[in-house]
C-alpha cells in the first residue's frame, strides 16, 4: 500500500510539472500562489536594461533602460517612482501592456483602444503616438511624484480646468525623444499618466 502511495505522490507532482502553474492553482492555497495570481490578475512591473550582453561578448553595448508593465495600472501605484521606470521614461523605452510610443511616428491621432485601465493612441498607419493610463487613486502626492522625477527636465508646469483631467495640476517631463505628463487631482495627488 505505501508503494501505491508514493507511486500516486510521484505522479502527482510529475503531471504537475508536465501541466503548467494552472495545476498549482488547483492543488495549493499557498501565500506564494495567491501572489501570483494577484500578479496575473492585476498587473506588474518590471524594467532593466535591453541588449544585455552575455558573458561570453567581449565588446559590451550600451545598455538602453527599459520598463514593461502588464495589467491594471490601478492597483499599485509604486512603480510610478520606481526608479527604472523613471529612467526608461527618459529614453521613450516604456510599454504598458504590449505597447509602445513610436516618437518617430506622425503625431496625426486616428483611433485608440482600451486595453484594462490604459488608452492606446494610433495614427492612420495604426502605429503608437500615445499611451494614457490611471493611476491609484488618493496614493502619490505630486512631492513624492516630483521627487522621483528629478533626473527628467520639467518642460511645462500648469492648472487644469475641468476637460477629461478633471480640475487640477499637470507636469510634463521631457524624454529623449518625446514627453510626459502626469495630471494630478485638486488634492496634489497622482490621477493619470500620458506618454507620447
């Protein structure tokens, strides 16, 4: 019977390993699997650095910053200070959810699309010129926003009055290539982040 037992365990975990992760959902309650799946569910983050060279190159490359983020960009609102974030702002190397800005791309606008809590921007020749996204509610305060975007240049500072931004304040960052701009409530708190 014990050898019936570890026969059964054996396959268990093989057909697991052999299924994907979807198993591990099913068979464990584990803080570790519930993090994960809040992570599939609602989005994360992550940056570097692009054309990482391997250990075997001799000549290395400049390395370009970059950052992905995938999912709600609602529900944590930390990486708009993380500081690779910031740096890929600068060097117009952000995606959000798959997508990127093509600075090179005529700026004409043509159509979005709705992709979880983030507005996709096209021209007519269907390449990206703008990515809009919300930001958690009540969370960042445009000081601690402003604090983790000094290594960018402030090009423009302002009030908004009413329009899709609601009353409040703007900041636009310049890039290499392009700008940002992060709109913040009546209550100098992070709303809305625009690319492009």
């Amino acid at each position: 019977m014990r050898k019936v037992g570890k026969l059964f365990s054996a396959t268990v975990v093989v057909s697991t390993l052999v299924i994907g992760s979807s198993a591990a959902y099913v068979s464990t309650n584990s803080p570790e699997t519930q993090a994960a799946e809040q992570v599939q569910k609602w989005g994360h983050g992550e940056g570097g650095a692009s054309s990482a060279s391997t250990q075997s190159t001799t000549n290395l490359k400049a390395q370009t910053p970059w950052y992905n983020y995938e999912g709600y960009t609602t529900y944590d609102p930390s990486f708009t200070q993380d500081y690779n974030f910031v740096r890929a702002l600068k060097y117009d190397n952000v995606s959000i959810d798959g997508y990127k800005v093509n600075t090179e791309a005529k700026k004409e606008f043509d159509h979005s699309k709705d992709v979880y809590d983030t507005t996709v921007e096209f021209n007519s020749d269907n390449k990206v010129i703008g990515l809009s996204f919300l930001t958690k509610p009540d969370s960042v305060s445009k000081a601690t926003f402003k604090k983790a975007h000094t290594s960018n240049k402030i090009i423009d500072e302002g009030v908004t009055n009413g329009g899709e931004n609601g009353d409040g304040t703007f900041v636009k960052y310049e890039t290499n290539h392009g700008s940002y701009t992060a709109y913040f409530d009546k209550n100098n708190r992070l709303m809305q982040m625009g690319i492009g």
